[in-house]
C-alpha cells in the first residue's frame, strides 16, 4: 500500500495560503502512486516489460526496441553529481510563524505578521562524507532552512555550530581538500582523524574555536531533532524605516541539545548509519513533530565595536550572556519529503537568497559563500534553470527577463525578453521600495583595494578559550578524549606537537592532558605559532595574536549539561522481555513512559510473539539480534523465567553492558536483575540494596519508585557521572 505522510497534501483551511500554494505546487508536480498503465517517457504503452525485443528467442536483442533504449538510458543518467560538501542530508516540509510582529526591527513579511505561515523545507546534513557515509560520523552539521516568503524565497544556510574554521571564503577549497579522504588513496570516509586535516589546522591559528566545538559532543548529536542550529555570520534586519540592526540567527530545538557517547556513535555506525536519518522520518510519520524556536541576538549599529571582538569575524559568537536571544518565533517540521531525489537531493540552498528586511554584512566568510552556493548549482544540477524544479521554485510570482538554457520549463510567452522596452509596456517593471522593491542596505563603504585582515580578526584563542571553560567536567573529558583519538590517529609528529602548542594557548591543562595521551611534553613557554593567513611578506607585527575578550568570561549557555533535566518526549526506550515475563510490571512502565511522550519498545530473544505470565503473546519489534542498545535512549529488564536466560546470551550482556557504559538509564525487575550482575553492571552497594548509582533503578517489580527514578535519570539524558568508575568493572 502507498505511504501516506500524516499531512495532507488537500488544500486546508488550517494551513495559510501560502503553505496551501506549496503544497499544491510539489503536488502538480507529483506522480501518485495508483491504478496507473505502464508506460514510456512519451505516453506510449508498455505491453512488455519482462523481456527484450529480439531476433529469436535465443537471438541477439534488436536496436529497434526502443522501450528497452529509454528505459536502460534514463538508467544510466540517474546520478547527479553529490554536493561537493554535506552531500549527506536528509529533509523534511514545515512551515515556521513569527510569535509578535518584529516591524521595529525588519520589514520582512514574514517576521511581521503573526499570522502568516510560511513553508518551510529544512535539510541537515554532514559536512565531510559522501552520499553514503554514516550519520554518526564526528563532523559538524548542516542545517538549512528554505523560507518559501510571499516576498520571496529565503535561505539561512546555517550549522550547528555558531562558528566557522576559516575567517575568509579564500581558505574553504583548502579546508575542505584538508578534511575530505585523502586524495591518494580515498581514505578515511567521513571523519577527520588523518593527517590531511589536522596539517591544515595547525597552520590555521584561527580554526581553533571551532576545533573545540568540533571535538566537543556537538558534534556527534542524539538527533537531529536535538540540535541547535546557527546562521553563523553576523546579518542585518533592515526595518521600514531604513534602520539597520546587527542579528545572529539560532535554532533552539525545543527537545533540549543532546548528543551520544563518541563510543556509542562509531557502534551507531555499524549497527544503523541511517540513524538521524531514520529519526527524523519516523519522528514526523508518528506525528511527533520537531520544533525549534527562531532565536535572535541584536546588536544596534552603535554598539558595532563595543563587544571587544569583531562581528564580522566568523570565528566569533556573541556570549548570550552579553546579548540575550530573544526568541521570536517557531519553526515545525510537518511533513516529509514523498520522493528523496526530487525534493532534498535537488533542494538548492543559497546564502545569498534573501528578502527585503534582511541584508549581508562584510564578513568575508559571508562575502565569499555569496559566489559559491549558485555556481555549484551549476554543475550539480545542470544549468541555470535549476530554480524551476519544484522544491526549489519560489512561491512569490516570478518575472524576468531571464530566458532558456538547459532544461528551461516556463513557456515564456512574447516578442519582448529585456528591459526598458516600449513594445511590452516596460513589463516586468521594476518594484518601488514601498511596493517591496528589494533595497540593499546603503552601508558607506570606503578604503583601498588590499588583500589583508583587520587586527581584530588576530584574536584566536580566547574564545576557544572560553568554550573549552565554559564546558561541564564530563564534557571536558569528552573533548580531551576526542582530541586524544584524533590527533593520536595522525602519523606526522610535527603535526601531533603543533597542535600540542596551540592546545597550551587554549589551555595548560587541555594540553598537558592531550600531550599525555600522544607522548609528547607541552613545552613550559609555547611559541606563538606562525599565523598563515596573512601575507608572506606581510607585516610582522601582525603575526601577534590579540587578546580582546575578556579571558574571564564563561557562558553556560555553550555547555549542553548545563540545560538538563529535559523533557523526555520521543525517547525511546528497550524493554527486554523474555518467555514469561511481568506483563503487569511492563504495561505499568509503559504506561509511563508513554504519559511522557516516550515510547516503550519491546525486545525479544525472537522478532513476533513474546508470552508474559498472563498467557497472552505480546509483539517483539526486535530481537536481540535485530537492534542494539546504542539506538535506544534506555533500557529496561524485565522480571520473569525465560530472563534467566539472558544471562548466558552474549548479545543481551552487551546491550545492557553498553547502555550503562554509554551512561544511560537502565532499569531491571526481578529476575532481570541477573542480567545487569552479568553484565557487571553495579546493582548492590554495602549499605545494602540501594542502587549504585542515581540512574540505575533496580526492584523486585516495576514499582512507581523504580519507575520514577528511571524516567527522572532519563531526563537528565545520561549520567555522566559514571563514567570516571567504568574501568572497574565494565
Ligand atoms: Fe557551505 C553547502 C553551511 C561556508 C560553499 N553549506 C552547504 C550546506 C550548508 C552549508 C548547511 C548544505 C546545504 C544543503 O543542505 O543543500 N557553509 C555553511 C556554513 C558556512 C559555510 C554555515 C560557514 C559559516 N560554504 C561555506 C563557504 C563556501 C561554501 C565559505 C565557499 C566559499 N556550501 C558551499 C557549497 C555547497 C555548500 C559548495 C555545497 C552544496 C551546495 O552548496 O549547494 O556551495
């Protein structure tokens, strides 16, 4: 039977206008599944489709079939080239609406009007590996979101992460070549622990911000649906009246930022590297719709040089300590996509797609990302047309002068293709301002012609600074061990003691704990390392990096374990059930759970009918064979006979072994505690049976209590706390 996604692509009276024009558009587009004939590209139909035509039966095939010719052509051309970087994505439709009128801040419709809906499609993505790379990979995220305005289409092209490696759009093509596999033997997939990589970033003093983000957890995040989401660059809102306003954009997901252990990520990435994929379209299939808040930081045109850091500096965020986000607005993701090619392979992003209201900045990041995003369409999507596929196609009206090239679908009507015309009336005419007419910001702009960086750009360590002391001591940790893992998989020494170096300017302590680990010592006074991105023969006085915000400052927005407890909604929990088991105990956690949103999941030693000691047969959605802890957010054992048994089974003693490893919730019941003493799991401490630890819940039976002190653990995503004890007996 044909999937039908939970919104209906009908016109509805609850969805605006403009959210019924997109619809309707993908929808005109659409071939629906149904009691169709088969046939060719050119409507002729199929009385064969099993067999060739030939001379003969057992005779060559004949080059007059020309069923077989298109069909086999149209085979051989289905691959487009991927994109050149987050070529592994995955999307889905929505629509976002602004909570208050911002008319004081921009006059961009659709930040103005309250309420008007405006469709949205929003595609995450990874940023290093192919197409078929896995989603766990320790890589930053894409997160692009495409505004279909009644004013016109906008896109904010973001990460989730608030800032960039590279200060200039120069260096992309050789950040890039430096993190892709290496180009000789195409080795490693996805990650960025070669060599290739972290040459390239100790070179680049001012990468090292974000190269604690990217060694944090941020970036191996729970899903999609639990990240953040950053326009990076500093933008302008422009309102009605002209008045220009620094913003940064955010996405605040209102399931909280929650991320995995880095252990658990690379078993994710055997056991399903469809992970977030697979996430975020069951999410949306169950109705379960992810949200995120529209956040914006603010900055008035006076206080442009008052933050002690420059705003056109990507590799800078502004402290919400120091600037609030406000947040302004909710974007929901309703829908998924009906065909992945169509829609998020052909989707085309673009930074500089923007609306009246919304302008750029000098951030010479921004400036060059402004060339990029239509040239690469170019290529990947085959000509300058690629604006009439239907994802891409704008719902405002469109109307130019703009004519042909390949694959062109709008008929355009007329002798007149240009402007000022007389035979045409001067249609299209140009719009006035008042009549939404786009006007650029009138910035004045003067200087010479210089290839060069402001002083202010030659900051590259207090920031990082500030991440790294701004993060919880597990996160620390993790952040140690992921520069651990890294760096100890580079094979260059000289590269390995670079970065020690920068590490020691970032912090001793980081250093010294990393420098361990690639036995190396951290040298008592480090050097300041040479900074490429000025000229060769550039002034050496600008080799000295600046420290121009306040070294002090820790901002606990930029810790995630600073944010817990959460909700628990759209978690998923295992519940290992064996012949037997406690049907009463598990429908009570079940129940639960579901009363928060979260979902009980049932494991067996076998897929199908699992009985429980009420005689009735329950279904199993896994067994232990089919699934894994790693991609459950806890694990509960149920009591019965047939737990014993698991006792002796490898695959269970490693589920439960690696959901308390990977510092999650775990619960047992009864006989199910047998597992977890197997698995070494701490069940009794000497005071007698008092848990070992606060998200370890174990009883005779399901009680409320054990129920309460699973689901509370739960929401505080996982017990780090417990990872300093796992040498011991895990
Ligand atoms: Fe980029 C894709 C985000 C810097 C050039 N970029 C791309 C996508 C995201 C970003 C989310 C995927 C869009 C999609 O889902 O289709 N890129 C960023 C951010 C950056 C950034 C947040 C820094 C703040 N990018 C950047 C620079 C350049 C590019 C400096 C080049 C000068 N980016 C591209 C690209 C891509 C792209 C080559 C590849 C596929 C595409 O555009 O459509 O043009």
């Amino acid at each position: 039977m044909a999937r039908r996604s939970p919104v209906s692509r009908a016109a509805s009276p609850r969805r605006s206008a403009a959210a019924n024009a997109k619809v309707q558009q993908l929808e005109s587009s659409t071939d629906q599944p149904g009691d169709t004939t088969l046939t060719t590209n050119h409507g002729v139909a199929i009385n064969d489709d099993q067999n060739s035509l030939k001379a003969g039966e057992r005779g060559p095939s004949l080059l007059e079939d020309f069923h077989l010719r298109e069909k086999i052509t149209h085979f051989d051309h289905e691959r487009i080239p991927e994109r050149v970087v987050h070529a592994r994505g995955s999307a889905a439709h929505g629509v976002f609406q602004v909570y208050k009128s911002l008319a004081t801040l921009t006059k961009a419709g659709f930040l103005t009007d309250p309420g008007r809906e405006t469709p949205v499609f929003v595609r995450f993505s990874t940023v290093a590996g192919s197409r078929g790379s896995t989603d766990l990979a320790r890589d930053v995220r894409g997160f692009a979101v495409k505004f279909y305005t009644d004013e016109g289409t906008f896109d904010l092209v973001g990460n989730n992460m608030p800032v960039f490696f590279i200060q200039d759009a120069i260096k992309f093509p050789d950040l890039i070549h430096a993190v892709k596999p290496e180009p000789d033997n195409e080795i490693p997939q996805a990650a960025s622990a070669h060599d290739t990589f972290w040459d390239f970033i100790s070179a680049m003093p001012e990468s090292m911000h974000m190269v604690m983000w990217l060694m944090s957890d941020r970036a191996i995040p729970r899903s999609f649906r639990m990240m953040e989401g950053f326009g990076v660059h500093t933008f302008r809102l422009v309102n009605a009246n002209g008045t220009s306003r620094f913003v940064k954009f955010h996405w605040k997901p209102l399931l909280g930022v929650h991320s995995v252990a880095w252990d658990e990520a690379q078993k994710i990435s055997g056991k399903d590297p469809d992970f977030h994929r697979r996430d975020l379209w069951e999410a949306i299939e169950e109705g379960k719709f992810p949200e995120w808040e529209l956040g914006l930081q603010i900055v008035e045109e006076k206080d442009e040089f008052a933050l002690g850091f420059d705003l056109l500096d990507p590799t800078k965020l502004i402290p919400e300590e120091l600037v609030p986000v406000q947040r302004v607005g909710k974007l929901t993701l309703n829908r998924n996509p009906d065909n992945f090619f169509a829609e998020t392979e052909q989707a085309a992003f673009h930074i500089g797609h923007v609306v009246p209201g919304i302008d750029f900045t000098n951030d010479p990041l921004l400036q060059g990302r402004l060339f990029s995003y239509t040239d690469t369409q170019l290529i990947r999507l085959g000509g300058p047309n690629f604006h009439e596929i239907p994802i891409n196609r704008a719902i405002a009206p469109v109307h130019n002068n703009q004519r042909d090239g390949h694959m062109r679908q709008t008929i355009s009507a007329g002798n007149v293709s240009y402007g000022p015309n007389t035979l045409g009336d001067n249609q299209p005419a140009q719009a006035t301002a008042a009549a939404g007419g786009y006007v650029t910001f009138p910035e004045p702009l003067g200087g010479t012609k210089v290839r060069q960086r402001g002083a202010s750009f030659f900051d590259h360590y207090s920031q990082a600074r500030m991440f790294f002391r701004s993060q919880s001591a597990p996160e620390q940790q993790h952040l140690i061990k992921a520069l651990r893992f890294e760096l100890g998989k580079v094979k260059s020494p000289d590269v390995q003691e670079r970065m020690v170096r920068h590490l020691a300017q970032i912090d001793k302590e980081l250093a010294s704990s990393v420098g361990r680990a690639l036995g190396l010592t951290v040298p008592a006074k480090p050097a300041a390392p040479p900074n490429h991105s000025i000229p060769a023969d550039g002034d050496p006085k600008n080799h000295q990096h600046r420290e121009l915000a306040d070294p002090t400052i820790v901002s606990s927005a930029l810790s995630m374990t600073a944010h817990v407890p959460g909700p628990i909604a759209t978690r998923k929990v295992a519940v290992l059930v064996a012949d037997g088991f406690d049907a009463a105990g598990v429908a009570a956690l079940t129940k639960a759970l579901a009363a928060r949103g979260a979902a009980a999941v049932l494991v067996g030693p076998h897929v199908g009918q699992v009985v429980a000691d009420d005689n009735k047969g329950y279904a199993a959605a896994f067994s232990i064979l089919t699934t894994s802890s790693v991609l459950f957010d806890a694990v509960a054992v149920a009591d019965g006979p047939g737990a014993a048994d698991w006792t002796r089974d490898v695959d269970a003693i490693e589920f439960v072994k690696d959901a308390y490893r990977h510092c999650k919730a775990v619960a047992a019941s009864g006989e199910g505690i047998k597992l977890f003493r197997a698995a070494d799991i701490p069940v009794d401490e000497p005071e007698g049976d008092r848990p070992a630890d606060a998200a370890t819940a174990v009883g005779d039976r399901f009680t409320p209590q054990v129920i309460k002190r699973f689901v509370t653990a739960m929401a505080d995503h996982r017990l780090w706390a417990r990872e300093p004890g796992l040498h011991l007996p895990i």
